[in-house]
C-alpha cells in the first residue's frame, strides 16, 4: 500500500473509461475520457468515505494523496455498454499476501454494510431515476442480494440458492462462505474462473455501492 490513490483504467472501445481505485474496492466510477473518469471517481471519494469508516480504514483513507494511473487495460463492448469494468487488469493476476486480502474483505464487507444501512433507511419509493427502469428499495435490494450468487460467487463455487439468500440468516451465512471461498482461492493462487481474485472482490464490491449510491441519489429529500 501506498498513500498515492492508484487508478486502473480500463478505456472502453468508443464511448466509455471506468476509473477503479485498485486499493479500495467498490469505488469504480465511469466518463466519457480518461479525464472525466478520474474526475468522477475522485468526486466520489468524500461518499467513499463511509465504507473505509466502517473497515476501520478512516486514518489510511485521509492519507490519500494524488493519483497514480497504474494500467491502462482496453476494454470491451460490455465496457461502453454498462460503464462497469469487464476486463480485469495485469497487476490484478498477482496473489494477495494475506494481511492485504484480509484488508481487501474488510473493504467489501464495509461495502455490504454501507448498503444494507442506506437499504434501510431509504423509504420504499424512490425518485425517478436515469437507472434500474425505476426500480423500487425493495426491487434493488432483491436485485443486490440475488446477483451476488448468480454473477460473482459462484465463480469460487459458492453457489447460494435464492429462496436462501433472500433470508437474514441465509444472506448472512452466504456472505461468510463467500469470504471463505475467496480465501481458499487466494491461499491456493487459483482465479475464479477468468477472473482473478483481486477482480472479483472489487466487481463484487462495486455492485453493492454502485446501488447504495443510487439509492442514496434517488432518495427524496426531507426539506
């Protein structure tokens, strides 16, 4: 770790770059250019802030200083269609030393954290909104928790089923055997199919505070 904010770019194929700080999983924001992109996810940072409270990481966090382009990936289709990174990085294949892993599922439990509080709090109805069809809190909480096994964790064979997920208890006993999994794959230096590890925990993380903003953007104001 260093206190430099470093940044993978993954440049889209014509119409978008999503910025990624490797470092802090789930603050993945996309633009236009590379500018634009730097510049959205560096305005993010502030929101961001909430999930490295929740880790224990707020000293490290303010310690951020400027930002350092790390790689530069080409992207694909999908990468201009969703604005979400699809390709994972070269410096993404490199195993985690178990301090940094075990720092990393901190972030992502944080992040699942984050959303189930703003999930909470958020009333029924929402805003409308540029996103999700006008997806109700209930219609993108379902969509959260339901992806998570269906998209991410079975790519280290947790496969979840969703009468089960969508429980308290069987969302929390999902969630520790999918830290688990990930565990087993860093420890054994296997990738979770074509993703590496290091990929998958941000992609993972990504989609809770992705939906957390939104929820928190399309959420009225009580003024």
């Amino acid at each position: 770790m260093t206190d430099e904010l470093r940044v993978i770019l993954e440049v889209g194929k014509k119409r978008r770059v999503v910025a990624a700080a490797i470092d802090w999983p789930g603050l993945d924001r996309w633009g236009i250019s590379e500018e634009t992109a730097v510049e959205k996810l560096t305005s993010y940072l502030p929101r961001y802030a909430g999930v490295a409270d929740r880790a224990g990481r707020r000293a490290e966090f303010e310690r951020i200083g400027p930002v350092d382009i790390a790689e530069r990936v080409p992207g694909s289709s999908s990468t201009d269609f969703w604005g979400v990174a699809h390709v994972p990085s070269r410096i993404e294949a490199e195993i985690l030393a178990p301090p940094e892993l075990e720092r990393r599922l901190e972030l992502l439990q944080a992040t699942w954290a984050y959303f189930d509080d703003v999930t909470t709090r958020a009333p029924a109805e929402l805003l409308p909104g540029p996103r999700s069809a006008g997806r109700t809190r209930d219609q993108i909480i379902r969509h959260v928790i339901v992806n998570e096994p269906e998209q991410f964790s079975r790519k280290v064979e947790v496969r979840t089923e969703r009468e089960v997920v969508l429980t308290p208890d069987g969302l929390a006993g999902h969630r520790r055997a999918y830290l688990e999994a990930i565990r087993a794959y860093n420890s054994d230096g296997r990738a979770a199919r074509s993703w590496p590890i290091q990929f998958l925990i941000r992609r993972t993380a990504h989609h809770a505070m992705d939906h957390a903003w939104e929820v928190e953007d399309r959420t009225p104001d009580p003024g």
